[in-house]
C-alpha cells in the first residue's frame, strides 16, 4: 500500500485514548491472573481473547484486506499496517527470517503497555500485549495460513521491547 492509501486510513480511523485501552487491558489481565492463577495461563487465555477480537476485526475489515497478504511473507507489511492502524504507531522493526518461517516484529516503545512494569514475581513470565499475538494467529488461520504468533519479549516484563513472533507453521 502507497503513503496515500496510509493517510487515507489514518483519516477514517476512529481513535480511542491509549491509556484508556491500557487500563481496559490491565483489568483484564488482573481478572484472568486471579482466575487462572499464574501468569503463563492468563497470558494463554489472553491470546484467546485476541483470537476471539481477530476474528471480529476480520470480518469488519473483509473487503479492504481481500488482496492483502496472499503470500505469508506479506503479513510483515499487512500486520505493520494494521498495527498502525489501530495503535497510531508502526513497528521499529521488522524481521523475516526463512529458514524459520517467521517474521518478527518489534516495538521498543509499544504503546499497549506503555508504562507499565509488572509486579516482581510474575515479571518475567507477564506479555501485557499477547492480544496482538492472538489477533495475528486468528487472522492467519482465517486466510488459510497454520501460523501462530506469541510474544516472546514484553516491556511489563522489563525486556527492552515487545516482540511478536508469527511463525508459519506448515
Ligand atoms: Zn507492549
Ligand atoms: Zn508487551
């Protein structure tokens, strides 16, 4: 897609305040820490509910993203777009690696956990930005590709970015 296909989306994107997002996000996460008990299970049924709202913003978005991404490969630039759509910001970086079937997509100032660093015990174990993941493998499964993402790095975990990691897996 052009610059001018970018600004035009910028113009008919709806915006919501990011922090009330993240505040929205924090409860959740803290609703499903008290449920599942640790951290690594309420990151799982997090990327669940990312799943469930991939699902949804596919079917709203169907006919703009129909000639998008026919190739996996693609999804580095479908979902940077897509990102930027949603949370005004593109990724910092970007990396395709074949031999492992991934792209790998980095933030070192995510905007979905700006902020925010999670309580000692459970650090390294929190991804506050695992939607993104769910949202991401969702999408691909809807288009017929058997890829999953996760986030391998979060900055609530104290690490210096958020990474996405999409792999393809057959
Ligand atoms: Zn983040
Ligand atoms: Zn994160």
């Amino acid at each position: 897609m052009g610059l001018k296909g970018w600004i035009a989306w910028h113009a008919v994107a709806k915006k919501i305040d990011l922090d009330a997002l993240l505040s929205t996000t924090l409860a959740t996460y803290e609703m499903l820490l008290e449920k599942e008990g640790d951290a690594e299970k309420a990151t799982r049924a997090f990327w669940n509910i990312g799943r469930k709202a991939g699902a949804r913003m596919l079917a709203k978005y169907a006919e703009h993203v129909g000639k998008h991404a026919v190739e996996f490969y693609e999804f580095a630039k479908t979902y940077n777009f897509a990102y930027y759509f949603y949370t005004g910001k593109t990724y910092d970086k970007i990396t395709i690696i074949p031999e492992e079937k991934k792209i790998v997509y980095e933030d070192y100032n995510c905007p979905l956990c700006r902020g925010v660093l999670a309580p000692k015990e459970i650090r390294d174990k929190v991804r506050i930005c695992i939607t993104v993941d769910g949202i991401y493998t969702e999408v691909c499964k809807l288009r017929g590709f058997n890829a999953e993402s996760w986030e391998t790095k979060c900055r609530a975990a104290g690490d210096e970015c958020c990474r996405h990691e999409l792999r393809l897996i057959d």
